[in-house]
C-alpha cells in the first residue's frame, strides 16, 4: 500500500495528539483560514471539543 499513501492525516483517527497533528491534517492553508473563521465567530473558543482550531491570534 506504500506507493498509494500520500502522508495524510484522517481526523477521525486522532486523538489527543497534539495541534501539530490536527494541523496536518488540515493543511497549513485551511488551518490557517480556520482558524481566522474561528477568530470571528469564536472568539472564546466555546466549540473545542474533538480535534480542536484554536482562534487566530488578533
């Protein structure tokens, strides 16, 4: 299966792996424009529960 994998991350796989994993698997960009939607519209970090985005910073 080697030649197939891309090096992805699935989400629904981890577990509390720390942000540098739940990075990876979103991507530097859409982590990046997630975390700017999160700056918006949750700005306390209310919605953190499974593989949490934490707000941009301002």
């Amino acid at each position: 299966m080697a030649p197939y994998a891309n090096g992805g991350v699935w989400l629904n796989f981890v577990g509390d792996e720390g942000r540098d994993r739940v990075r990876a698997a979103f991507g530097e960009d859409n982590y990046a424009r997630l975390a700017r939607v999160k700056r918006e519209f949750d700005p306390g970090n209310v919605f953190r529960g499974n593989q949490n985005i934490l707000p941009a910073a301002s």
